[in-house]
C-alpha cells in the first residue's frame, strides 16, 4: 500500500492532475476577492523599476503569480527540483508564469541542489528583461531572510521589491512555516513598502545589513497586509480563519 502511495504522488499524471487544479483553485480565490493595493499606485512604483526581483515569505506565497496583470509583466518563479515543486511548477506555468528549477540555497550554498545553475539563469532572466519572483526566507526557518537574494541583486544590478498578499478569509496550517491557503469571497490587500537596492561593491557588513533590512521590510508589510483585513499574521494568527 505505501509503494503504491509513493508511485502515486510521485507519477506525472497526479502531480499534473494536482497543479491544474491548484492553479484553478487560485484563478478562483484571485476573481472573487476585492483587492486593494497599499500604496495606491504601487503598480506605477514597480513598473518603472523591471526587470525587479519580487521578494516575499514561503507559506504566504500562492496568490504572488496574479500580480502580474499586464502581458509585458514577464516573470519567472524559483521552484525547488523537489517533488512537491512539481505541483507548484505546473500551477504557476499554467497561470502564465515560467519556471527556473533549483534550490535557492540562502546561506550561500549555491552548489547544492541545482543551486548553481538556478542562480546563474536568474542572473540571466534579469539581464533579458524579465522579472525573477523567489522566497526569501532560509530554508525551514521561516520569516528569516537569507543571503542568497542579496547576492542575486548584487550580481544582477536589479532591485529587491519586498510584498505580501493576504487575503480576509484563510486556513493556516500548523506547518514550519505557517502556511496560508487563501479563501474566495473575501476581501484582499497587495503590499508593497519599498524597494531594496545592493551596490555591486557591497562588502559583508552591507550585505548582512541588507539582509536584515529585506526581512524587517517583508515582515512589515505582512503586517500591514494583515492590519488591513483585520487578522493576524502567520506570526501569531489562529490556525483556521
């Protein structure tokens, strides 16, 4: 039974099966809720800004492929070669976004599961003109930024946008990282606070201040996002909503 389970979740048409109905699950979730945007016009803010990097937390992470509303907001999303990425990959190809495959690795171990290559095609992505969209916490450490986003916007000259998404109506799980499984008919609120920059000389210091400035600007802004609706965060929020 544990072998069929296995070859189950592991074959191409379940994980297929799963991703399109993730992806639809979201186009659902993404339709029936009424956004607001803090600031106002912070589409206008970013757009002068791309090819960006979007930053945001894991676990608050499935709405972020709707924030491309124009066809020019080209963007790809860093996915781990994990097999639960699968699902995540097909979902967010099927909602119009591409995928770069590897672990993001945010202590700096970039050769470690396909780190290397993932990193240098981010580097690439930016350099063509198309936004590069990637977790920023350490893996299984939630809401702790890593380094590894820092050196993507040292080595590519682009800048950090830092956001969170939270919708009104939620289920949060009692996982590592406090995963949010966004609702329909509700309401929901994009936050975006500011962009981060890193000169291309920046030494350790700059960078460890750096990081620690993505993470307090992102856990802001989940914060904020929150506030808004009138629930707590994943910090701190119940585990049903």
């Amino acid at each position: 039974m544990k072998k069929l389970l296995r070859n189950t979740l592991r074959s191409s048409w379940f994980q297929r099966a799963v991703g399109v109905l993730a992806a639809e699950w979201l186009r659902l979730v993404w339709r029936t809720n009424k956004f607001s945007f803090d600031p106002p016009d912070v589409y206008e803010r970013v757009e002068v800004e791309m090819p960006a990097i979007f930053a945001f937390w894991h676990g608050q992470h499935f709405l972020t492929p709707f924030i491309k509303t124009k066809d020019w907001h080209q963007a790809k999303v860093l996915i781990s070669r994990h097999r639960d990425g699968e699902f995540n990959a097909i979902a967010v190809e099927r909602l119009g976004i591409g995928t770069i495959r590897g672990s993001g690795d945010h202590g700096g171990a970039f050769h470690r599961k396909g780190g290397v290559g993932a990193f240098r095609e981010m580097v690439y992505t930016l350099q063509d003109g198309c936004n590069v969209a990637l977790t920023a916490d350490v893996p299984k450490r939630s809401r702790v930024a890593g380094l590894g986003i820092i050196m993507l916007a040292r080595e590519s000259g682009r800048p950090i946008m830092p956001f969170a998404i939270a919708t009104s109506r939620f289920i949060r799980l009692k996982n590592w990282d406090r995963t949010t499984v966004n609702l329909p008919f509700g309401r929901g609120v994009l936050v975006g606070i500011k962009e981060i920059r890193v000169p291309p000389d920046a030494d350790a210091a700059a960078m460890e201040a750096l990081r620690q400035d993505l993470e307090d600007t992102l856990n802001e802004a989940t914060r904020r996002a929150y506030a808004q609706l009138g629930r707590q965060g994943p910090q701190d929020g119940p585990v049903d909503g």
